[in-house]
C-alpha cells in the first residue's frame, strides 16, 4: 500500500519535473523536489522499490537542475 502512495506521489511529482525542465521555470523545481522527497520517505518504508526509485529520479534531476541554475532558472 506504501508503494502505491509513493508512486502516485511520484507520478504527481514527473509532470511538475517534466515542466520545470523548460528554461527560466527552473525555480518550479523548489516545490517539486519536496513533493518527491515525502513520496521517496513513502517508497523507503514500503517493501517495494518501484515508487522509491521513481522518487529518487525526479529528486536527483530536479537537485542538478536547481544546482545548474543557481536555484533560479
């Protein structure tokens, strides 16, 4: 059951990413990381891995986003 939140929590986080990743929206990736840090705390206490590494993938490309333009664009 704690998986299916996680990745449910990670599928709302994806389109956020997937907009934030237009140039000068980059500051959109200061709320979708913590979206997908409480689905990635959901994924870590389920058994199964599949809602943790979709987490884990949206947080570690908006994480290098927001590090490459300064936490701005």
């Amino acid at each position: 059951m704690l998986n299916l939140i996680s990745i449910v929590i990670g599928l709302v986080a994806l389109p956020g990413a997937l907009i934030a990743f237009v140039p000068l929206l980059g500051w959109l990736y200061w709320f979708v990381v913590p979206v997908a840090v409480v689905g990635l705390l959901f994924g870590i206490l389920s058994r199964g891995r599949t809602g943790r590494n979709l987490n884990l993938i949206v947080i570690v490309v908006g994480v290098l986003r927001l590090m490459i333009g300064h936490g701005i664009f």
